[in-house]
C-alpha cells in the first residue's frame, strides 16, 4: 500500500511563495511519475504540474513560470515551490503518484490534500 503525505501548506499573502511537500511510502517511488493537483472550492480537481521518473516536467498554463516541480528519489519525497501566488491559486493542494499526465485518471494513490490559502 502506498501512502502520500503532503506538507507545507498555509496562508500567505499574494505575491509570496510557499513550498509544498510530499513524502511517498514504498521503495518504488522512483519509477513512477509523480503529479500535483487542486481543487478550489466549488470547483473539479485541475492538474498543477507533473514530473516523470526521469525528471521530465510538465505544467499547467496557469502556473508556468511562477511554479516548480522537482523530485528527491533518494528521500521519495516531491516538492512544489509555488512563487508570485494568486489569490486564484487558494485551494485544496494534492499529490498523486502515477504515469505521466495532466488527467486524474492517470493517477492511482493519492494524498490527503494540504490548503494553500492567498489573501488579497
């Protein structure tokens, strides 16, 4: 059984950053993509950014050049630097290990979610 953690979230003000963090159990973290998405309220769970197990990373429009996601196999650990927020970025913050992509159907374990809130 695989367990995501994530870590990292709270309340900032807009135009600052936060740095998001999730910690995989099982020793086969390395061989799987790993992703972020959220889910403000009210709203479906939108694809954030991902990563492949060869570092390979892909990013939704919305957060390009002010999100970065990177990978640490050694600590099976994925993290989600998250600079110049939005009041638009609040929302429920979730990891999920799987293949490659932007759809929630390519994911199978999930974490529990972390709130990131942007104040005005």
């Amino acid at each position: 059984q695989v367990q995501l953690v994530e870590s990292g979230g709270g309340l900032v003000q807009a135009g600052g950053s936060l740095r998001l963090s999730c910690a995989a159990s099982g020793r086969t973290f390395r061989n799987y993509a790993m992703g972020w998405f959220r889910q403000a309220p009210g709203k479906e769970r939108e694809f954030v950014a991902a990563i492949s197990s060869s570092g390979s990373t892909d990013y939704a429009d919305s957060v390009k050049g002010r999100f970065t996601i990177s990978r640490t196999n050694a600590k099976n650990t994925v993290f989600l630097q998250m600079n110049s927020l939005k009041p638009e970025d609040t929302a429920v913050y979730y990891c999920a290990r799987g293949a490659m992509g932007a759809m929630t159907e390519q994911y199978d374990y999930w974490g529990q979610g972390t709130q990131v809130t942007v104040s005005s």
